[in-house]
C-alpha cells in the first residue's frame, strides 16, 4: 500500500472533501481509496519527517513490525530519542502498531506531492 503526503491548509482541506462529498451525493466516482496524510505546511512536513526519522521508516519497512528497544538497537540510537521518533510518526499517521503492540511501516512507498501553485 502507497500513501501520498501532501502541503494543503485547512481550508483547502475541507474545500476539497466538501467537493467529494457533492461528488457522491450526484452519484459521481471519486478516486479512492487513496491513504493522503496531509501537512499545513513544507515546513511542518519537514520537522516531521527527518533523516533520522526517513532511516526509522526504511528500517521498520525492511525488518517489519519491532518493539521500540528493537528498533532502537537496529538504529544504533538511544531509546529515548526512538520512542519520540515514533510518537511523532504515529501521531502523524505515517506509523502504526500491530496486535502486539509493536511500530510498523504500513507502506511500501510515500510519495510527497508538492503544489507550486499559491
């Protein structure tokens, strides 16, 4: 499963699912389903998806679901500094747990569209 993030205000946001909604109340298709994580900003994109934090994607993607003292050790990083990484990422929607508890990369690929348009 893919997941497209993408820079879209709030307004805009609503704008849009406000159009889908008319969408399917004319009985016209909408596309989906489509995973969309969306952020105000480049900037809070940014912040939110680091080095470190693209390394912690790649890694659960490559090794499937792990504790966070699992992840930790395949990171080489300190718990603490992890287990952040990852509230932030879950917080996000870019992480989830599974029946166990354990992190994981439910995507195979995250594509960032970025609007040059104002």
């Amino acid at each position: 499963m893919n997941s497209v993030i993408g820079i879209k205000g709030t307004e805009e946001f609503f704008s849009d699912l406000k159009q889908d909604f008319a969408a399917l109340d004319r009985g016209e298709a909408i596309p989906g389903p489509l995973h969309r994580i969306y952020f105000e900003s480049a900037e809070a994109l940014s912040r939110v998806i680091t080095r470190q934090r693209q390394a912690l994607l790649q890694t659960l993607h490559a090794n499937g679901a792990l504790s966070i003292r699992g992840l930790a050790a395949l990171l080489q990083r300190d718990y603490k500094n992890v287990h952040q990484d990852v509230r932030i990422l879950e917080e996000s929607g870019l992480i989830e747990r599974d029946a166990k508890n354990h992190i994981m990369a439910p995507y195979e690929k995250l594509n960032i569209e970025l609007s040059l348009t104002a």
